[in-house]
C-alpha cells in the first residue's frame, strides 16, 4: 500500500465514523515509520474537510458529524502522546484557552492545546462554551501570559470580542497576551476587535504563542 492509500485509508474511516479503525490506520501508519504531522494534515484533517463539505450541503448530518468527531479524537489519542513532545527546552508560561460562548466545536482548539503543550506552554484548558466572565475569572486565578480564543461559527466569532472588552474592563487586558483563530477568523478581524495576533492553524498558532511571549520561532 502506498502512502496516499494509508492517507486516504485513514481519511474514509474517519468519514464513515469508525473511531476504532481510524486509532487502529493512524497506529499502523506510526508502525511504518510515517510521521504524525503527516498523518494529521494528509489523513485526518482531509477526511474532516470532507465531512464539512458534506455537513455543509446536507449530505450528513449533526448525529453522523458527532461520530467523525469521535473519530478524530480517536485518531488524535494515538496521535496525541508523539505531538506532545516534552523537553523541547521551552519556560513553563502558562496559556488558558478556550473555545468561546455559544459555541461547542473543540476538535480545532484542542489540537492547538496539543501543539503548544508540546513545545511547553503550561495550557489550562476551559472547554467549550466559555462565557467572557468565565475567562476574566480564570485570568485572575491562573494569570496567564497568553490567552487563546477558538471560534468556529461566524455568529460566536463576535463574542472574541465581548472577551477582549470584558478583560479590559477588569483591569486584565495589560498582563496577557490575546491570540485567536478558529475557521471563520481573520487577521483583519483580530486587528478589528484588538486582539493581539492570529493563527491560521494549530502548527502556526505554536509560532504565533512563541512570538507573542518573546521567545523566537522554533
Ligand atoms: Co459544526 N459547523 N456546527 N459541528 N462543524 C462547521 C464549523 C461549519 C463550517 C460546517 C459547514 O456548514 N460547512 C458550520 C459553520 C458555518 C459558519 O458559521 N460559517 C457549522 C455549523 C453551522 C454548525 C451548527 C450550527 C449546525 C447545526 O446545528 N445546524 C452546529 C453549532 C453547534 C454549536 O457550536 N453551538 C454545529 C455542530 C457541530 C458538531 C457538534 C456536530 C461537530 C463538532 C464536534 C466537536 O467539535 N466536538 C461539528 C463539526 C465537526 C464541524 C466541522 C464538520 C468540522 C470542524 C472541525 O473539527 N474541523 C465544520 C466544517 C469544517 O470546518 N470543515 C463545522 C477540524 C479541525 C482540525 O479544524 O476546527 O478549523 P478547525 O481548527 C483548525 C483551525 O481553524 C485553527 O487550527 C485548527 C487546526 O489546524 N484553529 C485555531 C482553531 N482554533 C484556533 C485557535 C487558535 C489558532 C488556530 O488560537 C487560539
């Protein structure tokens, strides 16, 4: 089987919802020694810009979609433990992130979460649905020095803003560093609202971090 069999092997599974089969294709893609980035960018991640397709023309639906979600997080768990590669020399800074009000699409954030644990951010994680309090309140708990909204609806994209006002208004906005993104995010709309910087993806979202805390890219 060549390469693009085992993407493509991986990328149906993962379509038709089977999350033992997509942990059982990604272990074996390891075995051969194919690197995980790889695997993620050329199998998961084309299998799920398929099922947006789909989702989107109403070729599946909210209960099929949930099922390639766990699929994805399958395939991520094996995934998971060669992402996060510790001792890559990074200081302990810590990160709250989270994906914002009304909006329950995590599969993104938490690959972000993945990469910047793995190159040493210290992430503390408020799921999904989070509410601008709700982040206010963790700042003054956990005092980050960066903190990472998701959004991947263009009707929850707004409350990125109501955030960044509601940590200003707490007197917060000076002690960290606002990095957002998430399908429907823009540069220009991170400029918009005052946010510090965007990424476009989990891969970028790890230089963006290092950049924004001081330290150079890896
Ligand atoms: Co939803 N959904 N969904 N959905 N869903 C999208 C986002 C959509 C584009 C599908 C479509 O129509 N084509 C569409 C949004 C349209 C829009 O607003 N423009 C949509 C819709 C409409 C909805 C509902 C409203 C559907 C409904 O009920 N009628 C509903 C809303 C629920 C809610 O949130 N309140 C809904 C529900 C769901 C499910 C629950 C069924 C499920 C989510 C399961 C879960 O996350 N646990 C789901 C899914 C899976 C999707 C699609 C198919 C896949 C999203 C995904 O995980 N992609 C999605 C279509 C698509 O994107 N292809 C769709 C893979 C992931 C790795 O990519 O999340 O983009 P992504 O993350 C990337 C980057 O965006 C970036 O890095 C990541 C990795 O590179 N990134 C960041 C993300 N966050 C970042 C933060 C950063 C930096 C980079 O810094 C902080």
């Amino acid at each position: 089987m060549t390469m693009e069999d085992v993407f493509q092997k991986i990328a149906t599974s993962l379509y038709e919802g089977e999350d033992k089969e997509v942990a059982g294709l990604v272990q074996q893609a390891l075995d051969n020694g194919i690197p995980p980035q790889e695997i993620l960018s050329a199998g998961l991640i084309v299998g799920m810009d398929r099922v947006g397709k789909d989702f989107k023309t109403g070729v599946l639906f909210v209960p099929e979609v949930l099922r390639t979600a766990r699929a994805m997080n399958a395939g991520m768990g094996v995934l998971r433990p060669l992402l996060v590669q510790s001792g890559s020399g990074f200081s302990s800074d810590k990160c709250l992130i989270g994906t914002v009000k009304g909006d329950l699409h995590d599969i993104g954030k938490n690959l972000v979460k993945m990469l910047l644990e793995g190159s040493g951010f210290e992430m503390v994680d408020l799921g999904t649905d989070v509410s601008p309090e709700a982040f206010v309140a963790a700042i003054r708990k956990h005092q980050p020095k960066l903190l990472a909204l998701s959004a991947m609806l263009t009707t929850t994209m707004v409350f990125m803003k109501t955030i960044i006002e509601a940590v200003t208004t707490a007197g917060l906005r000076d002690s960290v560093k606002v990095m957002i993104g998430g399908a429907p995010v823009t540069a220009d709309f991170a400029a918009q609202i005052g946010a510090d910087a965007y990424a476009p993806d989990a891969a970028s979202a790890v230089d963006v971090a290092r950049t924004l805390v001081g330290l150079g890219k890896k």
